[in-house]
C-alpha cells in the first residue's frame, strides 16, 4: 500500500485530526523493507492479498488467520511481518472495520498497522473517534496496538527534526486510550530513530554531535523523558548492526556502557530496561538466551534484573510464557520473584511511569 503524503501546506488541521492523517502513514509501516516471497500464497504482493481475500470471503477473517498463521510459521520474523501486511490490506478489503478484532500482537502486530492505514484511507479523516474507539472496544486490553501506529504516523507527519518529536509527542494523550510505554509514545520514538515510514531510507537516525542521548534530557513532560531513554538502546542497536563488524556480544557492550554514561541514575535504570527490551528479538525470543544475553551485558547485579525483567515481560507479550519464566534464570529470592511478575502479568511493565522500587 503507498499513500500519497501530503505537503505541510495541504494539512492546516485541529490536532485531533493530525492523528488521523498519521493513521494514513502508519498504513505503510515497515513496507519500505520487502523480503522474497517465500511458502506464502502468490508470487507478488497483489497476487498474496488477492488469495487472502478469496480465503477470508470463504471462511471468514477469524479462520483465515489462523490459515495465514500456519502459512508463515517457518518463515523469518521480518518476512512473517511483511506478509502480515499484505493480509491486513485483505482483510480491511473483505470485512471493513467489523475486521478490527482479527489482528493481534503476533507477526509484529504487520497485520493490524495495515488494517489501521487502510480504514482511514477508505474513510477520511472522519474515522479517527470511530477507529480508536473499535481499538478500545475490541482489541482491549492491547489497543496499544493501535496507538503505536498512529505514533509512527504523528511523527511521519510532523517531520524528522527535534522540533515536530515535540509537536508529534503532544499529541498522544489525546488518543481514547493511551498506554504510556507500548503505544503512541514508543511508536513516535521509533519512528524518530529508525525513520521506519520515511520512504528511500534504509538505515537509523545517524548519532549528531556525539550524544547518543539526544533529546531525551531536552524534552518536557516525565512520560517522554521516561521512554525515551527506554528506547535508546533499540536505536543504538540499529545503528551497531547497520555499521556491521561487530558480534552481538560486543554490541551488548556497548550499549551498556552507553547506558552507564547517563546523568542520573533513574535514567541508567531505565535504559537497562531497554537493554531487556531489545535482547528477545537478537536471540530467537529464547528465555534463557535473553537472561544469558542479559549477563553479558552488565555484570550488575541490579541492572541484570531490569534487563532480564524486561526481557521477560516482552516475551509474555509475545504469548511465549514458559519462555518468559526462563529469562529469569540465574536470580534467586526476591529478585526471582520481581523478575517472575514481569512474566507473568502483562500489565506490570505497563503500569509505572517512574521505575518500581527494586529488592
């Protein structure tokens, strides 16, 4: 799906509205990146939503998926991704927005970030209230979904320049629901330093005057300080593997000797916990390979339990619970059991602003 982007001179509109234009963005989240088509319907990616749409006309949106489920399960995450997209465009195709609740959190949410961009192109700006309430509504509680594409598109929207992350960052709490480390904040920081949406780019956010901390210090308001300096490591992650020429251990190093360098120590607890963030995805979403990964890094006994909380936390939303439990491996008393409730409850991750008070 490609959308034409409007120039800053076509968007003279209310706030609320600017979070319906990124909608439109957010529709093409991730399609800069193409991988082959591989055990998947089709040779293009019209002859894959053609067969989806036959598939969900016959069976119904809720069967298919499970159909496309199975036709992706050996492929890599990026690809299953990808074609998660192309389902989400049949499916919006087939069933509109009565669709909405057939997405979910797997294939890194591809499918639901389609379905998002292809209803407010279908429907205008008007949609907005309707969409984000259906979010709400259907998909409770991971409507986060939802507000982390619109994060993505806010930014797309505002423009790449400190600046418009500001503009784009004031309009997250306006949205029906707002979940301040999963969704439109996380969404509008990613957006930022990877530049996902921004069509021609292939790398990360370049690091600008040696500070590898920009801007979190320079923002306004607790929740965007707070998940900025949660998302850095991400990022730093990206611009590591884009360089190439170093192994994920040295990388894990650096990133926590980044993370050691931040002013305060709130801050250090919270970029370790970003850290824990990004280790599943590097190790195959394994619960002992993250609490090893997360050994690797620090040698803390405190910041290896952000890291490995975190890491365990992702891996339940990832529905992967005995994995989850795994990445708290090598803690004991209570620490285990602070590590044991970011892998059992999905909503302990989701709850501070500020960091929960450690054993």
């Amino acid at each position: 799906m490609r959308v034409h982007r409007p120039t800053r001179k076509e968007i003279i509109l209310p706030s609320i509205v600017v979070g319906v234009i990124c909608l439109c963005a957010a529709g093409v989240f991730f399609r800069v990146y193409r991988h082959p088509q591989v055990h998947v319907p089709g040779t293009n990616v019209q002859a894959e939503i053609v067969h989806w749409k036959d598939r969900i006309a016959r069976v119904g949106g809720k069967a298919a998926y499970q159909e496309f489920a199975q036709s992706v399960a050996d492929l890599p995450e990026n690809d299953q991704h990808t074609h998660a997209h192309e389902f989400g465009a049949a499916l919006y195709g087939v069933e509109g927005l009565s669709g909405i609740s057939v997405c979910d959190e797997r294939f890194a949410q591809g499918c639901f970030h389609e379905f998002i961009g292809e209803a407010v192109i279908a429907h205008g700006f008007g949609i907005v209230r309707t969409l984000s309430e259906k979010c709400a509504a259907a998909i409770a509680p991971d409507s986060y979904f939802c507000q982390h594409g619109i994060g993505h598109g806010l930014l797309a929207l505002s423009g790449y320049d400190e600046a418009s992350l500001k503009k784009a960052l004031a309009q997250c709490p306006l949205l029906v629901t707002n979940d301040p480390l999963n969704g439109c904040y996380t969404g509008i920081f990613m957006e930022y330093y990877e530049r996902d949406v921004l069509e021609g780019n292939d790398s990360p956010r370049p690091v600008e005057h040696k500070d590898w901390f920009a801007p979190c210090s320079d923002l306004s308001g607790e929740t965007s300080r707070w998940v900025c300096f949660y998302s850095l490591p991400r990022w730093w992650h990206q611009i590591y593997i884009h360089q190439g020429g170093q192994s994920e251990s040295a990388v894990l190093a650096n990133m926590s000797a980044l993370c050691m360098k931040a002013a305060q120590p709130d801050q250090i607890d919270i970029c370790f916990s970003g850290i824990g963030h990004v280790i599943p995805t590097t190790v195959g979403y394994k619960g002992q390979a993250s609490a090893t990964a997360c050994e690797r890094a620090t040698s803390d006994p405190r910041y290896r339990l952000l890291c490995k909380a975190d890491a365990a936390s992702d891996l339940l939303v990832e529905q992967l619970p005995q994995e989850a439990l795994a990445a708290c491996n090598g803690l004991s008393g209570a620490s285990l059991t602070y590590c044991d409730a970011y892998a059992t409850r999905p909503d302990q991750k989701n709850i501070p602003v500020r960091m929960p008070a450690l054993p």
